[in-house]
C-alpha cells in the first residue's frame, strides 16, 4: 500500500509548505470575518429585540440558529478554497495527494469508517440514556427546523470535517512527516496541532483541562490512525460522523453547535465521563481499522497471486 505522506507529486518543499498554511490560514480568516459580519447584521435585523452579539464569546446570541449554523461554514468554504489554491498553484499537485497515494480515493473506505465510528459512537450512547436519562431532554423541535437542519448537516458538515482533515492531518502532516518519521511523535504534534484549534469552543468552559484533554486524545488518535492506514480516508469519514451524529441527535447550550434543533439535548454533560468514553471508543476504533486494512492487504495479495 503506498503511504500518502510520501509525496512523489509536484514540489513541496518546506518554503511551498510554509505558504500555502499561511494562504490557507488566511482564506479562513477572511471567511471568519465574514461569517462574523453576517451574524452582527442578522442581531441587527431581529426584530424581536432579544438578539445580541456577545463580544467575548464572539457569537451571536438568541438569533435562528438554524441559519447561524449555515453562515458558520463559511469560514470552511473560504478555508477550503485557500487549501485548493495552495495545493494546485504553490505545490501543483492535486487535492486528492492530500488524501491518499494510490490513483483513486477510497470511497468504500470513507463509507466503512463513517458506519464503523457512527456505531462505536451509537451504541454507548443509548446505554448511558437508559441508565441517565434524566441527563437528557427531548428537544421539541419543530419537523420544519429539523429538515432544515438535516439538509444543512448532510450537505455542508461533510465539507467542515473534510477540511479539517485536509488541512491538519493531510498538509500539516506531510510537511511535519518531512522531518519526523517516528508514529507516535509525529501523532503527538500534529494532534496538538489540531486540539488547539478547537480551544477557542464555548465547552472549554466546562472544564479546561478534561475538555482540553479530550480533544487532544481525539487529535492524537485520528492522527495515529492516518499515519498507520497511509491514506486520509478513515479519518475523513469517522470525523464526519462525529460531527454529524452531534448536529442531528444531541447538543448543548455551551456546545460549538449552540442551540441547533437537534433531537435531543444533554442536560448535565459530565467531562470526566466523555473524556473516558473518547479513549475507550478510539481503542475499540483503532482494533477495527487495524483488521479493516489487514484484509484489504491479505486481498489485494490474492488478486496478486491469482
């Protein structure tokens, strides 16, 4: 299997890196700007009186969520347009060697890994609503606010994730894999790398250090995974499910997601649980990815031989 952090296509060296991060950076930091536009300009448009934006937080606050939640990924869209440039101009390469080194990505395999996490992520879910129920509320969200959700998550999370994964665990790490080469520090970097991007959330305020903690063990993880399966595509379909499985069936007040109309809503979220509960459900992923990419090598050699 060819290993997509040996890259063989175009230029890349550590200058052509060092400006496409910035330009990429940058793209999503005018999208940011953007999306905080809109929002002032919805808080300006409400007629209810109730909306504001909150300067600290710097989030609208009591506006539809809805179409909050829309306008948020503009900052993912400018993101992802910068990555392209970057990548097609500066590296003149194609997007897909962020992905994977073989001709063609995947799909099969982003398939299995978003089924295989959304039903690690599942299953320990609906044992703990059984046992905590009380822990949970349903949500009484209107079938129009919900389709309209589903639509949003469906079309545009997919394209948040993915630009996540193609910009930490794809350029960032082919660059930090230039100079690095043991798994594990590698990993540690760039998933530091990543969970400090997500700092600035709104659930830090739970708990800095668990909150903190599970997002590096999430960042670690995926990270570790990309490098042991040589390719983006396992990681690119579990982190959409994630975020997917969160918009559509739960959220908090003090989420990233804020006050979507997701189904259900998790009233007392405790982090020490969901920190224990992200190490246990990246264990059990990594066991299956490992026997997922044993068959796909055990396969490959009988087409081979015959």
């Amino acid at each position: 299997m060819k290993n997509y952090l040996e890259v063989v296509e175009g230029k890349n060296g550590w200058k052509r890196y060092l400006i496409t991060t910035i330009l990429a950076s940058a793209f999503m930091l005018l999208g940011s700007i953007i999306y905080i536009v809109a929002e002032m300009v919805m808080v300006a448009a409400d007629e209810s009186g109730k909306a504001y934006f909150d300067f600290d937080s710097g989030m609208a606050v009591g506006v539809n969520a809805n179409l909050d939640f829309l306008l948020s990924h503009i900052v993912h869209l400018f993101w992802i347009f910068g990555l392209w440039i970057g990548i097609r101009f500066i590296h003149k390469r194609r997007m897909k060697s962020l992905v994977t080194a073989n001709k063609r990505v995947n799909w099969k395999r982003i398939a299995w890994s978003f089924g295989a996490f959304s039903i690690i992520l599942i299953v320990p879910q609906l044992i703990d609503v059984v046992f905590n129920h009380q822990d949970y509320s349903w949500n009484h969200v209107s079938l129009k606010e919900y389709a309209f959700l589903v639509l949003i998550t469906f079309l545009l999370v997919p394209i948040q994730t993915t630009t996540e994964e193609l910009f930490f665990r794809g350029l960032l790490l082919q660059w930090v894999s230039k100079k690095v080469k043991k798994p594990i520090l590698l990993a540690i970097i760039v998933g530091l790398m990543f969970s400090v991007g997500h700092f600035a959330n709104p659930e830090m305020n739970k708990s800095i250090i668990l909150v903190g903690l599970d997002y590096i063990v999430a960042g670690f993880a995926l990270t570790y995974i990309a490098i042991k399966t040589k390719s983006l595509e396992i990681t690119i379909g579990a982190h959409a499910a994630n975020n997917m499985l969160l918009a559509l069936f739960l959220t908090t007040d003090d989420s990233v997601y804020g006050s979507i109309p997701s189904l259900f809503k998790a009233t007392n979220p405790e982090p020490g649980a969901n920190l224990i509960w992200t190490i246990i459900t990246f264990i059990i992923f990594y066991i299956l990815c490992r026997r997922k990419i044993k068959k796909e090598e055990a396969a490959n050699k009988d087409q081979l031989i015959a």
